[in-house]
C-alpha cells in the first residue's frame, strides 16, 4: 500500500509539495481537504498581518521621533508583559498573550488611530469592520477567537482585558522614556495614565521613578 513517502520517493523530490500533493488526492476524510483548500486564504491573512511590522506609531511620528517602532513592535512586547503580569497575578496567562498579540490587528487596515482623532464609536467601528474583513476567508474557529479577544479587549470589562489594556499601557510609558532617553524629547503626555491593578500601578511607579533619575 502505497503511503505519503513511497509516493513521494517515486517523484525523486520528497518535499512538502508532494507529501501535500498525496495527502490531498488519496486522503479519504473532507475535513483534510477542506484544510488543503483553505491554504491559500490563511497565507494571505499571514502575509497581510505581516504588514503590522510596517504601520507606525502615529504618536511617535506626530511627535518628530526617529526610527519609530511598528505596531507590530508594540504588540510584541505587550503580550510579554500581558504574559509575565497573567502569570503572577494567576489569570488567565494563555488568554491574555493571544488578546495582546492581535489587539491591534486592524491597524494594518486602519493604521494607527489616535485617541481624539474621531468619535470613540467610528473609531471602534471602523476597526471592528476591518478585522471582520481581514479573517472573513480564514477557519472559523480562528476567526471566532480573533474577534471575541479583539471584542472583550475593546470592551474592556473582563480581568483578562483589563490586564492587557494595562500592559498596552505600560509599554507605552516604557517606549516613550526610550526615546525621551535617546532622542531627547519630552514626552510626559504618554505617562499619565490610569491602571486597574495594584502590580501594574507599581510598574508604571518605578518607570516614572526611573524617569526622574534620568532628570527628564
């Protein structure tokens, strides 16, 4: 009985083409090519994600800072700190690093929307229906879990959304006394901001303490 690498070793090439070639065509169960067939739409959420790394910091930029980060940048630490806080306030740690890593996921549609720039309703509405879009060709157990962690994190009712918004936050602050450190800006409006916990309300103490020796 002919399997997946006897099919391939007759094609001389055994790579991921052939082994996809032959799980596709002999495969008897739908839900695997199903999968198969959906490749190319999830590659093309992929790539479009990607992009993230590409959208500035329009508070940055507006700012006159050098090198801004992306959001992607962002993201990135957001959800290292959403990881470490979940962890030693025992929440919900799994939860809140998928919530940070695409909490701003629409921005590659939308780009960096800052706070005042329009009505809190067009702005969340204006995201909502650009992730809607973004994740409409993907599975819908994927798609379901973006937009439930996107919805909970923009409502920002539960423990979990709370926590990332204060780790949103907090890396803010910490970028913003990077650049303030390196390029010699004054940026005080990023660290005044308010926080839900007592662990998160002491990290923001100790950055704005740290500030303060720095004589910014």
């Amino acid at each position: 009985m002919m399997n997946a690498v006897s099919y391939c070793q007759e094609r001389t090439v055994c790579n991921l083409t052939n082994v996809a070639s032959y799980l596709y065509f002999n495969e008897p169960t739908a839900s695997i090519r199903a999968s198969y067939m959906k490749t190319p739409k999830i590659l093309d959420f992929f790539i479009e994600s990607g992009k993230l790394k590409h959208v500035q910091r329009t508070g940055w930029v507006r700012k006159g800072i050098a090198n801004t980060e992306s959001v992607a940048d962002h993201s990135w630490r957001t959800a290292l700190l959403a990881l470490t806080l979940a962890n030693a306030m025992k929440l919900d740690a799994d939860k809140a690093v998928k919530m940070a890593l695409v909490h701003d996921l629409a921005e590659v549609r939308t780009g960096d929307i800052q706070r005042g720039e329009m009505p809190k309703e067009q702005k969340g509405s204006l995201e909502t229906k650009a992730l809607q879009e973004m994740i409409a060709g993907i599975d819908k157990k994927n798609s379901k879990e973006i937009a439930k962690l996107c919805e909970e994190y923009n409502v920002a009712k539960t423990t979990v959304a709370k926590l990332v918004r204060d780790a949103d936050n907090l890396d803010m602050m910490m970028q913003a006394l990077e650049y303030e450190h390196a390029q010699n800006k004054d940026l005080n409006e990023f660290f005044e901001n308010e926080f839900h916990f007592k662990e998160t309300r002491e990290l923001a103490k100790e950055i704005k303490a740290r500030r303060a020796a720095f004589g910014l």
